[in-house]
C-alpha cells in the first residue's frame, strides 16, 4: 500500500516572503495537494543572527493571505533543541561524528577546494578531543562511495560527499545545530515523505540522505525546483533584499510562479480571481512541466 503524502514548506524567517520562496511554496503545495497529501509548515528559524524579528509571523500572514492553507499547527526549529541534541548525541556515540578544534584558518591552510568550499582535512576525527560547548561538531564523511538519489525533476544526483564536500559541520561553534542536522530531524519527525522545495538545496540532499541513512531514518523522495535568479544572475534571498512578493496583488503573483514553474492553463480556463486560481491550478498541475534548474 503507498503511504499518504506529506509534504512541506520550510522557510527561514530572514525576511519577508519573496518571489523565490513563493515559487517553493507554490509548488510543494500543489504537488502535495494534487496527490490528495498533507502540507506542514515549518518555520526554520534555527540561526538567530539571520533572522529579523517580526519576520515570522510576516510570512506566515503573507501564505495566508495568498491562500495557503497549512495542516496541524507550525513547527518552530527554535523549539526543537532536544531533538537535534538527541540525535547529535547518538551520532557521536556511534563515532560517526566528531569533536573539531580546529580554527577556520587552519582549515583553510590544510584543505583542498571542493564543491562549497574547502574539504576539511580529518584533522580532528584522528584524534578527536573531547565534545564541549565551544567545540564544533562534524560528521564522518569518509564513505568509500556517493551518495546517489534521483530527484523527480532533476533526474539522477550523485555526490562523493568525503572528496567534494568533506566532514561538515553538524553542530557550530557558537552551539547552534547546523541546517542539516535540524532539517533531516524534523523531516523525520514530522512524518515528511516528500520534499519539494529549491534547487539551491539540490547538492545539501546528498549530506541529508547521508545522516539519514546513519540514524536509522527514512529518505523521502526529492523534487527540486528551479531557482529564481536576480538581475545580477545570483539567487534571490531574503538576506539581500529580494523584493518582496506584494499581497495586496495576490493573483499577479501566483500567476507569475505558476508561470515560472512551467504551469499553464487551457485558453478557455484562465482565473480572473485568486478564488478561481486554486482548484484550476491543483487540476492542472503536473511536475512533469517543470523545468530542469541549471545549477547542477
Ligand atoms: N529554510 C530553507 C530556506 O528557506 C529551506 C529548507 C528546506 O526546504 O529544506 O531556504
């Protein structure tokens, strides 16, 4: 028997909602919708440097305004600090993670350059100390093989994570429990079988599946969508000031990234009102359409 969809949206309330990550709701929440599944909201807000204050309760009004409905309540990331702690712990008892006292710079000067940066050396995991608040957490990397998934609109993924990305960090310095760590605990946690979100995090899959695999955790399947891109060609994001999606226009907006997710509507059906909008646009949608991001 298949089990029921359970998709999700998770942004990080480092400002309000711009047109990429309305894109990433939009088409978590069709694909979600159109296979009769839940949709859960999660609001990442793990990493209080990034965010700004108000941000939150913006984008959540702001989803609702164009029409979102959630299911269940949002799950907060600031609220799950037991959980990641739980699931750190177990990785270090396993050893397959690690103290690190290593400094950036030395990092740095004894690294190669892979894929996001320089591929931390091991330095540490031969002869870990102790883990204590103002030590770093990694993962062991040192799979002798890629890790491969096949994305639903991407297609075939494979990534050596030991040579191109290294032992990355789970837990940071200052104490914060890294994106991936809190991403892949939660998705486990809330039951998400389905994921559906930007391209950007395309090559982050592999060290999620990764971590997945060594807790004991289901992978869920994978669609990545493609990136809105700025004027100077880099990815919008919250942090540099995208412009914001207005939502006093409404059906401008989720005409444009339906549009932009490769979605169209017959001639003789075309929404004159965000009302309208919704069940033509779950009918019509089809993931099949969407086009292939050109970041891998
Ligand atoms: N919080 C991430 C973002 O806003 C998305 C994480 C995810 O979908 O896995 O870019």
């Amino acid at each position: 028997m298949q089990r029921a969809y359970i998709g999700r949206f998770a942004p990080s309330p480092s400002g309000p909602l711009h047109f990429g990550s309305l894109v990433a709701a939009l088409g978590s929440y069709l694909d979600a919708r159109h296979h009769g599944g839940h949709w859960l909201l999660r609001m990442e807000d793990i990493d209080p440097p990034r965010e700004r204050p108000g941000a939150a309760r913006d984008i959540l009004r702001t989803l609702e305004r164009f029409g979102f409905e959630w299911d269940g309540e949002v799950l907060y990331q600031s609220r799950r600090d037991g959980a990641y702690r739980e699931q750190l712990e177990r990785l270090l008892r396993h050893h397959h993670a690690f103290a690190c006292r290593c400094s950036r710079r030395e990092v740095a000067a004894a690294a190669h350059i892979g894929t996001e940066g320089p591929v931390y050396p091991g330095t540490c995991r031969r002869d870990p100390p102790q883990p204590r608040p103002g030590l770093a957490v990694r993962l062991c990397s040192d799979h002798p093989e890629a890790v491969a998934f096949h994305d639903r609109v991407c297609g075939p993924v494979a990534q050596w994570i030991a040579r191109d990305i290294g032992d990355f960090v789970i837990r940071r310095v200052d104490g914060i429990f890294a994106y991936q760590l809190a991403v892949v605990v939660d998705d486990a946690g809330q039951g998400v079988n389905q994921v559906v979100r930007g391209a950007d995090l395309l090559l982050s899959t592999p060290r999620q599946i990764l971590l997945q695999r060594l807790l004991g955790l289901p992978t869920p399947r994978y669609a990545h969508l493609p990136l809105v891109l700025g004027e100077d060609g880099r990815k919008l994001s919250k942090q540099s000031a995208a412009r914001p999606v207005r939502p006093e226009r409404p059906l401008e907006a989720l005409l444009a990234a339906y549009r932009f997710l490769g979605q169209r509507f017959p001639d003789t059906a075309q929404p004159a009102t965000p009302e309208e909008f919704w069940p033509l646009a779950l009918e019509q949608w089809e993931i099949a359409r969407v086009p292939v991001s050109g970041i891998n």
